[in-house]
C-alpha cells in the first residue's frame, strides 16, 4: 500500500519508519542534527514549497539499506488518517 504524503508523492507504507511532527520534533537538538544531515547527505526530500508540518523517514531496502527523509506540507494527524484507512 501506499501513503499520499504531499503534492504528487506517494511512499510505500511499509517502508515507512516513522512520521514526525515539525513543531514537536524540532525543539530537540538531536532532531535539528539529524535533519540537518540528512539535508547535507542529500537524503533529504522537500516535497512542497508551503510550510513544512511534519517529516516522514524512510528505510529503502535493496542491496543497500538507504534512509530518506519526506518533509511534508500535511499533518502528522493527517497522514496517520490516511495510513489507517488503507489497512
């Protein structure tokens, strides 16, 4: 299955390792850190130029495992609608 999280992005919802809140999130210098190296690895994806409101990390399996990181223009609350519905 997968989760619409913005614009024309949609992720597979298994790949999902966790879906943060911005606001929340950003008050602790381990998240600033760990979104401003992901910003600087390039494993960072802005999917909309409107208000990021939360980020979703992901681990893309394959021959290697590689993580990303959506910041997203929807809800934490939102996204978790739209994950329930789909199961």
């Amino acid at each position: 299955m997968y989760l619409h999280i913005g614009e024309n992005v949609s992720v597979f919802s298994k790949e999902i390792v966790g879906i943060f809140d911005i606001d929340k999130t950003t008050t602790k210098g381990e998240t600033r850190n760990f979104l401003s190296h992901s910003e600087k690895d390039g494993s960072s994806i802005t999917i909309s130029n409107d208000m990021p409101r939360s980020f979703i990390v992901m681990s893309k399996k394959g021959s290697d495992i590689k993580q990303e990181v959506y910041i997203s223009p929807i809800s934490v609350s939102t996204l978790k609608q739209r994950y329930r519905k789909g199961f």
